[in-house]
C-alpha cells in the first residue's frame, strides 16, 4: 500500500489490523494516504507502518505530465 509517498508491505499485519484486513486489502491497489490521514490512527498504529516501508513511489517522468 503507498501512504505518504512510500510504500509498505502490510501482509504481516493483515491478520491484527483493528479495523480488519479487508480495509488492507482495498489499499493495496490505490494510494491509502487520505483514508489513512482519516482514520485518526494512534501513534502506536503509527510505530507499526514504520515497521512496514519496502520503498519510496517513483513517478516515471512521462506519467507526471501526462494529460490524459
């Protein structure tokens, strides 16, 4: 899932996430900064994603002006 512009690999946590995995699953495919910034996770859910990162989201330059 890719919040804040990095990415993170959940798949550990899927199984204890409170809000149940299926709200993981959905984000997995779009960008979960803005539900993320919305669910007013605590600081402890926060130590958790730290835990989590596999990269940072690189744009390919032609996608950023693409105007489609």
């Amino acid at each position: 899932m890719i919040i804040h512009g990095k990415v993170y690999d959940a798949t550990s946590y899927m199984n204890k996430h409170p809000g149940g995995s299926d709200l993981l699953v959905k984000g997995r495919v779009e960008d979960a900064t803005e539900v993320f910034d919305h669910s007013k996770h605590s600081d402890k859910a926060k130590e958790i994603l730290k835990a989590l990162p596999v990269g940072t989201l690189a744009i390919p330059p032609d996608a950023a002006t693409d105007q489609r």
